[in-house]
C-alpha cells in the first residue's frame, strides 16, 4: 500500500528547488588521458647543406609541443621551421653544417621523443698536385747567356656538379 502526502502548491516548488541547487553543485571529473607519441622521431644522417626534417606524430591533434637541441628551446626562424598539421609534428632544419649535429627532442607534457642528428661535413675539392719543374742550366755561365726558356703547364682538376 501506498502512503500519499498532502502538501501544498508552495511546498512542491520548495522540493523543485531543492532538486535545482542539489544538480547544480554536482562535481564531474574527467581524467583524460595523457597524450602519446605514437610515430617517435627517427635518428639519421644527413650531408652539410641540406634541409633535415624531423617528424613525430601525436595520440591527440593540435596539442603543443617543444622542440629542443639538447637542453635549448628552438624557435621558427630563418634555420628552423616549426610545423603542425592535425597529429604530425615537424622541425626543418635548413642548410645544415656539421655543428647542427646532436640530439633533437619534441616534448609533449611529460612524454618526449628523441632522435640523434648526424651531419656529415662536405669533403673539401681535391688538392691539386705539386708541379714538377725540373731545368737545365748549364753550368759555364758564358754558355747559359742567351738561351730562351719556355715553360708549358697542364693541370686536371675534378670538376664537382651543383657547386
């Protein structure tokens, strides 16, 4: 059996009330996940003078990252070109030379990918070899008066393309 309760128009809009500021101060917690590398940076080699490009990609678009060279923070500019499309990260590094050797982080909150960079310096053009000059003067100086000398040189030299 059921028990009613008689109560009045002013009490029922009381209980809604009630009802309102009890829903109204509830506390919803979400923990999200934190976010992941799930492409890490590769390491590799590069020549001197060529553009380096590092790539990582993230569990969750858009999220901010760091980019490092051992401890400093990079920034774009003329050297580094910073870039982000959706879950893809990268760091260009322009016109390399030997020093941009090193390793290369992207942080991501507490998670970090590093990869080294290796660049190998550019071999310098081949020397090119002592001239053999060899001469004859003869020794009575009355005789060596008058004689013409005449000299001819040749020379190869490795022509190197794209310099």
């Amino acid at each position: 059996m059921f028990d009613f309760i008689v109560v009045t128009l002013e009490e029922t809009s009381e209980i809604s009330q009630r009802q309102l500021v009890e829903q109204e101060t509830r506390e919803l917690r979400v923990e999200a996940q934190p976010v992941t590398f799930t492409k890490k940076l590769q390491s590799l080699e590069a020549d001197e003078g060529s553009t380096v490009t590092l790539r990582c990609e993230t569990s969750e678009p858009l999220v901010s990252v760091e980019w490092k060279k051992e401890a400093q923070v990079l920034t774009s500019g003329d050297k580094y070109r910073i870039k982000q499309q959706a879950s893809a990260n990268e760091l260009l590094i322009t016109q390399v030379v030997p020093e941009d050797s090193g390793d290369y982080s992207c942080v991501c909150g507490t998670q970090t990918t590093t990869a080294c960079v290796k660049i190998m310096a550019m071999k310098p053009p081949a020397s090119l070899p002592a001239a053999k000059v060899e001469t004859k003067i003869p020794e009575d100086k009355e005789k060596a008066e008058g004689i013409n000398v005449h000299m001819a040189f040749s020379f190869t030299c490795p022509v190197q393309s794209g310099i």
